[in-house]
C-alpha cells in the first residue's frame, strides 16, 4: 500500500497479528530501498518464525522484540530487535529498520527507532548494535540522532547493485545498564 501525502502514524509493538503484514512489509522494503542488508523472506516458513520470536515462548533464548509503524491501518514501518545469542553477548541487540519509500524523512524512523531505544534500556539491554552502508547518509544521521555512535567501518562489506559499499558499526550504549 502506497500513500501520497503524509499522514499522522503511531509507533507499537508489533502483535501475532501483524505477522503476515510484517512479512510482507518486510519483503517490499527488501526489494526498494538501495541499500537494505536483508533477504526476502518466505510468506510460510517466514511467517512461523516471526511468529515464533514474537510469541517468546522459549526460555533462556535472546530476546527479539518488533515494532511498527502504521498510519491509516496499514503497517509502513518496522524495527527489529534481537538479543545476540552468544552468552557473552547477552544484553546486546542487533537492530534492523526499515519503512516505506513513499513515507520515509517524515519521522517515522527516528520513531520507531527511539522507541526500541526505550524498550532496550527497560529490558535491561546495555548495547544495541547495527551496521548501515556508509553512503546512505540519511540512515547515518537519523541514527546519529538517536543517539548512535560510529564504532568503526568495514571496508567493502557489502555489494549492493555490484557496487562494493563501506558499512558503518554503530552503537548506542545504554547509560542505565552499564553492564560491565
């Protein structure tokens, strides 16, 4: 679903309900945005997993959270959240965002990303970690604003149209739980 023109969105966590709209959500981003990291993913098997992670129901594994953006009922935004599953690497999350190209410079991802920010430092999480292509400057800034650093670059990490791309690390440290 395209729009036109801005409309007002709110920013959730998503719900088993949302799956089948995530999935798809998911696979529309992965094929327009330039420089999305990501696989298609497929409407069954996909489907289960997403809502396997969303139901939780596993003890002792990460934690994975995801959260969207709507605006006139219909999902136009996500981020994804999951607990990296190395026990030394607990309380660290990986972050992946995305939204609409129609949609996209209208606050939704600082949204979306501010609130997995706030869901981290309440569920304990001390480091959420992403990478980004270091051309896509929009991303760079928007995650500059959120509070993200730039750790470090991986020199030709990612080939995108065969076109090799420099990706940033970046990360935001939770200065509630230090960790240490």
């Amino acid at each position: 679903m395209r729009y036109e023109t801005p409309q007002p969105f709110t920013v959730r966590s998503a719900t088993i309900d949302d799956v089948v709209d995530l999935v798809e959500l998911g696979n529309r981003l992965e094929g327009e945005a330039e420089f999305m990291l990501g696989s298609a993913v497929d409407p069954v098997s996909g489907t289960r997993l997403i809502k396997a992670s969303l139901e939780q129901k596993i003890p002792g594994q990460p934690r994975s959270r995801a959260f969207v953006a709507e605006t006139g009922g219909a999902i136009v935004g996500l981020c994804l959240c999951r607990e990296l599953s190395h026990q030394a690497q607990k309380g660290i999350v990986q972050l992946g965002l995305g939204v609409d190209e129609k949609l996209r410079r209208q606050g939704m991802g600082l949204a979306l990303t501010e609130f997995a920010l706030d869901w981290a430092s309440r569920a304990g999480v001390h480091r959420v970690q992403l990478t980004v292509v270091k051309a896509n400057t929009p991303a760079v800034a928007l995650y500059e604003r959120a509070g993200f650093v730039v750790e470090g670059s991986l020199s030709r990490a990612a080939r995108i149209d065969g076109r090799q791309h420099d990706l940033y690390v970046m990360a935001w440290l939770s200065p509630d739980n230090a960790g240490g």
